[in-house]
C-alpha cells in the first residue's frame, strides 16, 4: 500500500494548483537566481542518492558478481576466479539450502499467519471507544521497541527446559518438559512465538488506523438492515481494509523470509550459525551468514543471497495475485 | 490558505465520540493482551535483580529480589558494555541526525519543488524500500573490510545508514500536505530562493514529522543487530553485540544473561515511555499515507 499509491496521484495532485511556473517571479529573475532555482532540487536529493548509490545500489549489483565467482576470504586471487554459473549449480544439489528454505517458509508461515490473524483481532478490539486508550495501545506496541537480540534472550530463558517459565506453566497442566530448541516443530513453534509477540501489537495498530477512517454510517446502515457484529465485521471492516492486508502481509513475509537473529540466539550454543543440532532451525540468512562469514565462501554466500531474493520476488508475486483473485471473487 | 496554520497538519476526526463504546469483556481481554506485551520485560527485571540459585527454584520467582547492583556491576565488568553503550550512543545518535537530515532534504524537493525527473527519481526511491538489505551485504562487507578499512569502525555502521528511503518517502509524504503551495509561491514572488524556501518554511513546518522519524530511525539503530554483527567485533561492539556475546557463555548466567537484556533495552524503553504518543501517531499516519 505504502508502494502502490506513492507516485503517480500526489505528484499529479501537487501540480495542479501551481500557478504558471517560469515566469511567475519576473521580478528578480537574473540568471543566478534561475540557476539556483533549476538545480537545487538535485543538490537537495543528491545526499541520498550518493549515500544509496554507493552503499545499496553498488553492493546490490556487485553482490551478482561475487556470486558468479570461487571468491574465498581465505584464498589470495580467488576473487577472480570466475566460475560461471557454477555456485548455482552446486546449491540445486545442496541439501542444507533445502533444509534451509524448507526451515524458512515453515517458520515464516508458523509466525505470519498467526500474528496477522491475532492483530487483526486485536485492532477490532482497540477500535472499541476506551478508557486509557493511549496507555493500552504504547502497552501493546512495547514489545516491537525492544530489540531482536534482547527479545531472543529473554525468550531463550523464559523457554528453558529445566528451569524456564514456559515449561514450569504448560507442567502445571500435567505437560512434560520439552526442550525447545531439541525438535523440529517445537524449536519452529519457540522461534515463531518471538516473533509473533514482537509483531502483533505493531501490525494491529496499522489495522486501526485503517479501521478509523471507515465510515460509522456503514455500521449503522448494516445495524439497522439486521447485519450481525460479525458478519459487519466480515463485511464491511475487512473490504475496508484489504489494501492494509495486503501491505501487512508483504511487508511481514518481506521480514520472515530474512530471519537472522531470532534463530542465531535461540540456539543458545557454541556453534549458533547452525541452526540447532540437526539444522532444524537454520533459516536461508543463516545459511547465507554461515557461509560466507563461518566459512568465508564469498561467491557461494552471495549466490545463497541471490536465491533467497528471487524467492521473495516469487512469494510476493504469489501474494499479489492471490490478493487480485481475491478480489475479483468478490467483484462476481 | 489563512495565515498561520501550516505547522498543523489537518487533523481527521476520528469520530471518536461515535465508536462503539467497550464493554467489560474487551477491557478483559486488552489487559490480558497487554499483561503478556509486559510480561516478559517484567520478568527480565525480575531475574536481573536476583542470583541464579532463586531463579531455578519451583515455582519460580515472580518478584523482584535485591540482587540489581551486583548484577549490574557483574555485566559492566564482565562484557564491555560501558564501551558498548557509548558506542551505541554514539551510532544512532549520529546516524538519526543524518537520517533527519537527508530525509528532510530531499522529502522536501520531491514534495513541493519542481524538476525534470522527479517522477522516476522518486519511483526509484519507493523501489529501493522493497529490496531486501540482505541481499547486498557481502559486497558491503568487502567494501568494508578490504576497500576502506572500516571494518570494525564505527563509521562502519553510520555512513551506510545515514540516508534511507523509508526516511525520504515519509518525509515527503508528510510535507505534500503540510506546506500549502500558495505559500511557496508567495514566498517566490517576494524573492526567495529555494534555500530560503526550505530554510524558513518547509524546516518549520516538518518539525512533527522530524521528530517522529528521528525516535523511529534512533530505535532502528540502536536495535540493529545483522550489520554490526557482521562489521564489527566484541572489542568495539554494540549494546545488541555485547548482550549477545554475554548470551553466548558456556556457562549459562540466566541473572547475568537477563541483565544485559535489561540494560540494553532501558535506554530505548525510556525513550519510548516519554515519547510513546508520538510514535503511535508516527506509526499509525505512517500506515494512513501510505
């Protein structure tokens, strides 16, 4: 949403009421003046550009580069060893990459879904006229103020296996401790927790602001036509707010397919940037990380980090196009 | 356009005296959702002001115990976070003022000035929002480490950061609506420059949205945890790497582990506990714009 609506509308919009640009300051128009006044724009947005240009634009296509080569930290010359299309050979029959998407997509769904249906919940509630309303909304945007590596930390101990709180509750309802981080699904579940609490509260305060702007005479009408909460809240709220969704769900499938801390910390072991003892929580940034930072494989690590983009391109187009299809049902 | 009123933006009724009024099971339920959003903060005051042997017993510790100072003093010796923190300080510091600074430039040229190209420019500039950082930061690295020799510098972590498209796109998008154009062309008539343009009407009327976008950027670096943990080492880390080398111990410290976690969050909690409401709305017009 931030994306879709940014260009075209308000450059268009801002053009309108302007008077007749040249000539409109007769008065001091010497030739200084309508130099400054034809080049500062650019001055103005130069500082950005270099800044991204040369440490986000370069690196960006530098890193295809790398990604074609045998480049070694640990080897002298290797950087021009080209190879070709050789890395991405190697890493179709790569079974730890495969570990690793298959470890992303699980975690991502696991802490996605969840977390957007839970704010969307939490926004309806917040919608609600309240008492405090200012105190209870910084409350639930609190955890998304504290960072990564403080959150994993916490969490690591809050799921301790002997001693953790979270294993101490679920006992009090007669389940037996569980080492979290030891299993698939449970390190999956544990991971997928920190990043849902952390999210949540945020995600549902962009669902309230697009809550807001709907019209209250909607509800009414729907009221008074003997629409149930529910069925205005399916009706009404979730049309109204389907462009939010959409940008939400992008934008936290954007994240999850890029985990880094949350995994490295959860292991809480000598050897992190394995994902846990079977690599059962080795997201494809820690692969990446391991690579090319544990093992110093430049080209092989920026061929990592090519496949995860292109993988996030296919997954946001998917997004996109089940959102069109969506609505297109809904047209019919 | 009237005289004065273009450092208030127009505010959206929100029809608050219309919503729906709360009953005692919504109030039920927020409060249970934000006693889990406290909770785990809650428990890690809790285990940072006692010793190990109380945090291991059943039923576990619920209350803080008297053991803060010698935690803290424990963690400020035994991992470098005095360094940690002013290295911390200094970074987001830094990188908020750039960030302001930039954003606020070139917000203000996309918003409300006129030039060939600022279509795609500005185009290119919510493009850059979607491209995953990870992406480039082997290339960065090698600049770092072999090109420049930052590695392991603090300008490292500030000069990548000191521009970004997030900060540009919001900037502009709050300065479209808070300058009427009317008074740009007035001040035009009476012979101001562009410089002056800025410096005396678009700098005043974006000091809300600078100060939103200079508490989101501070929390942002201050919470960054990838790039310093690829650039940097233990002997000049950050608050987010000293609390995860205190993580990494063979021997696990829960109260030591914890206090850490403690002190680097405090800084940004207070932060937030003082300037909250202006980042909800930060956030909550954020999400509106766009």
């Amino acid at each position: 949403m931030a994306v879709s609506t940014g260009t075209p509308p308000a450059a268009s919009r801002s053009n309108v009421p302007r008077g007749p640009e040249p000539g409109a300051a007769p008065v001091r128009g010497n030739r200084w003046h309508r130099a400054e006044r034809r080049l500062s724009p650019y001055a103005y947005i130069s500082p950005f550009f270099i800044v991204f240009g040369v440490f986000g634009l370069f690196p960006l296509l530098y890193t295809a580069y790398v990604s074609l080569t045998a480049w070694r930290a640990d080897t002298d010359g290797s950087q021009h060893d080209f190879v070709g299309l050789d890395n991405y050979r190697t890493l179709l029959h790569d079974q730890f990459f495969w570990n690793a998407l298959r470890n992303t997509l699980g975690i991502g769904l696991l802490s996605t879904v969840p977390q957007l249906l839970l704010a969307l919940g939490l926004a309806h509630l917040l919608n609600y006229r309240l008492r405090g309303r200012t105190f209870i909304r910084m409350g639930v945007l609190l955890p998304n103020v504290t960072s990564v590596a403080a959150v994993t930390i916490i969490f690591v101990q809050l799921f301790g296996r002997d001693f953790g709180l979270i294993n101490w509750f679920l006992g009090l309802f007669g389940v037996p401790h569980t080492d979290w981080q030891a299993g698939t699904w449970s390190s999956w579940i544990g991971i997928s927790t920190i990043v849902t609490w952390r999210w949540t509260g945020y995600n549902a305060l962009i669902y309230l602001a697009a809550m807001q702007a709907v019209p209250f005479e909607l509800y009414e009408a729907a009221a008074i036509d003997g629409a149930s909460r529910w069925r205005q809240f399916r009706s009404i709220t979730i049309p109204v707010l389907r462009p939010t969704i959409l940008f939400t769900v992008i934008t936290s499938t954007i994240g999850a397919l890029q985990m880094f801390g949350e995994p490295l910390l959860f292991s809480a072991s000598q050897t992190p940037m394995a994902g846990g003892s079977q690599h059962q929580f080795q997201t494809m940034a820690l692969y990446s990380y391991d690579q090319f930072w544990g093992k110093f494989k430049y080209g092989y690590g920026a061929a990592i980090s090519w496949a995860m983009f292109l993988v996030i391109v296919v997954i946001v187009a998917v997004n996109f196009l089940l959102a069109r299809r969506m609505k297109g049902v809904e047209a019919a | 356009m009237t005289t004065l009123p273009l450092v208030k933006r127009p505010r959206r009724r929100s029809g608050r005296d219309r919503q729906l009024s709360a009953g005692k099971g919504v109030y039920v339920a927020l409060a249970v959702v934000v006693a889990l959003s406290v909770f785990p903060l809650y428990w890690t005051l809790v285990a940072a002001s006692r010793d190990n042997a109380s945090l291991s017993q059943v039923p576990p510790a619920l209350l803080p115990g008297s053991h803060l100072f010698t935690n803290l003093r424990r963690a400020f010796d035994q991992a470098d976070m005095q360094l940690a923190l002013v290295n911390s300080l200094i970074v987001a510091g830094t990188v908020t003022v750039c960030v302001v600074l930039t954003s606020t430039l070139a917000g203000f040229a996309f918003a409300k000035l006129r030039f060939p190209g600022r279509g795609p420019l500005l185009g290119s500039v919510v493009a850059t929002m979607m491209v995953p950082t990870q992406l480039g930061i082997i290339p960065l690295y090698i600049m770092m480490a072999n090109w420049l020799h930052w590695a392991n510098h603090l300008q490292a972590l500030i000069v990548p950061a000191a521009a970004n498209a997030f900060g540009v796109f919001f900037m502009r998008q709050y300065l479209v609506t808070a300058i009427p154009d009317e008074l740009l062309d007035a001040g035009r008539m009476d012979g101001c420059t562009t410089r002056g343009l800025y410096w005396h009407i678009a700098l005043p009327a974006a000091r809300p949205a600078m100060a939103v976008l200079g508490m989101l950027t501070f929390m942002a670096s201050w919470n960054d945890f990838y790039w310093p943990k690829v650039v940097m080492t233990q002997q000049n880390p950050t608050v987010q790497l000293s609390l995860s080398e205190l993580a990494s111990g063979y021997i696990q410290d829960y109260s030591l582990v914890l206090t850490g976690a403690l002190v680097s969050s405090l800084p940004i909690i207070a932060v937030f506990l003082l300037m909250g409401r202006h980042i909800l709305d930060g956030i909550m017009q954020g999400a509106m714009k766009g």
